[in-house]
C-alpha cells in the first residue's frame, strides 16, 4: 500500500498485477481517515467510476468550460469523474472511509497538483 498522512491507496494495474494485462482496467482501494484527501489530480486515459465502501465522502471534478461539478456521496453510493478531467474526493464522514476506484484503463495514468 502507499501510505499518505490521510490514509492509503493499494493500487492494482497491468503493470503490478498480471490477472489485469489484457482487461483494459485498473483499480485502487482507498481508506482515508476522517478529514483526509485525495488531493486534486487527473487520470490522462481513463474515465473513473468510484463506489463507497464505508463513509461519507465529498467528490467534485471540473468539466471543460471550468465548471465545478460537486456532490456528497454515501456507503453504497457511487459517482463518475469522466476522462482526464481535475477531480478530488474528500472525508467528510465521521470516522474512516474506504471507497473502491476502478479505471477503464490498464495504464491509466495519473497527474497530481
């Protein structure tokens, strides 16, 4: 796993887990501790589909003409942050939150800010 001051990320892609080369995914599970974040970033060849495990976390991305698009979502829930747009998810529970990323993308990418 890698480990951050908000909590981890164990990622999974062609690249360290062969069962995925040829699938055309990737994905990462995260446990963020209460108040933690992923901070901005964006995946340049994959659109992401994040579904909530346990908690309550803040999601927003920005579309082309730099509208912010936000929303709350819930354990049991899930949202889309279309292809190579900024993006972040925030703990906003109580408590730690877990949540599942999965990517349409071997190789997805990702650029931080």
């Amino acid at each position: 796993p890698n480990q951050g001051q908000g909590g981890t990320v164990q990622g999974r892609e062609s690249l360290n887990t062969p069962a995925l080369q040829g699938q055309g995914i990737a994905l990462s599970l995260f446990t963020v501790e209460e108040g933690g974040q992923n901070l901005i970033h964006y995946h340049p060849r994959a659109t992401e589909l994040l579904y909530v495990i346990k908690g309550t976390i803040e999601v927003a991305f920005t579309d082309t003409t730099g509208t912010l698009h936000a929303n709350t979502v819930k354990e049991g829930q899930a949202t889309v942050f279309p292809h190579a747009l900024l993006h972040f998810q925030r703990n906003i529970g109580k408590g730690t939150a877990q949540y599942i990323s999965m990517l349409n993308s071997e190789n997805p990418g990702v650029m931080s800010f």
